[in-house]
C-alpha cells in the first residue's frame, strides 16, 4: 500500500508586502547614501570628478554638478510611493554609471586607497535600486507598455 503524498511546491516567491517593506529599506539607503555625497559634490572638487574630468576632457564642475543634481532627483523619486520605481530605475542608472567609470577608466577600484570603500557602495547601492525594479516590476512593465502602445504606428481601424 503506498500512501498518497503531496507534491512537493515549487519556491514561492516572498510575499508582496515583505517586498515592499524591503523596498523601502532599500529606498531609505538609496536617499541615505546620495545624500551623504552630496556634501562633497555641491561644496568643491572631488579626487573621483578631478581624475574623470582630466580623463574624459569633461569640465570638472558642470560634471559633478549634474551627477548631484541627478541623484537629488533620484533621492525625490524613491522616497515618493507614486514614484518609487522611477527612482529606482534612475539609481540603477545613475550607479551603473559610477561601476562603469571605476572599473574601465584610470579612476580605479580604490581611488582613495581605502579598500575601494566608494566602489563597494556604488555596488550596494546599485543592488538596492536593483530591489525597487524588482518590487515594482508590474507597474514598470504597464508603464512601458502603455508608453509603447503611444508610439505605435495608428491603424486603419483606429483612423
């Protein structure tokens, strides 16, 4: 006689509610860490944008003040719930940008000699907005279909 067991289930994904919970940790961090920056990019020139400005030929200042600017508007995203995943879509962008320029320009892994303190950062942070694509992956594809379906050739139909 063989006994009817169940099925083993498949890993269920965590819940939605842990999910947003952990999105707004990570949201928090996300603000945190831009707004930590922030002091060294609005108050003068940095080691980082000195040695990629001399790299890129890029003027030192309008450099560093558009990546503060741009995290400022990042910081204002993710601490929005309307627009949390825009926020998060534009850190992951932002970070992306700053793992780019460590590993394959002469600014380096550990420009500070610190470990590569601000490369690990740049990677945590990364991660977090990673987090709140993930948390807000539904409203982010409705959002990009919808903005696909605007552009859109009319049919004949719809004429």
């Amino acid at each position: 006689m063989t006994q009817n067991r169940p099925l083993p289930r498949p890993l269920a994904t965590p819940p939605a509610r842990l999910l947003a919970l952990l999105a707004w940790a990570a949201a928090f961090w996300v603000a945190y860490e831009f707004l930590w920056y922030e002091q060294y990019k609005l108050t003068g020139p940095t080691l980082v944008f000195e040695r990629l400005s001399a790299w890129s030929g890029i003027a030192e200042q309008p450099f560093r003040l558009f990546v503060a600017s741009m995290e400022l508007v990042a910081v204002a995203l993710v601490l929005v719930p309307r627009t949390q995943a825009l926020g998060g879509l534009l850190t992951l962008g932002i970070m992306s940008g700053a793992i780019g320029f460590h590993l394959f320009t002469p600014l380096g892994v550990d420009p500070y000699g610190d470990g590569g303190r601000l490369f690990k950062e740049a990677c945590f942070t990364w991660a977090m907005a990673g987090l709140i694509v993930l948390a807000h992956r539904v409203a982010l594809l409705a959002l990009a279909r919808r903005l696909l379906a605007g552009l859109a050739p009319a049919t004949a139909a719809s004429r």
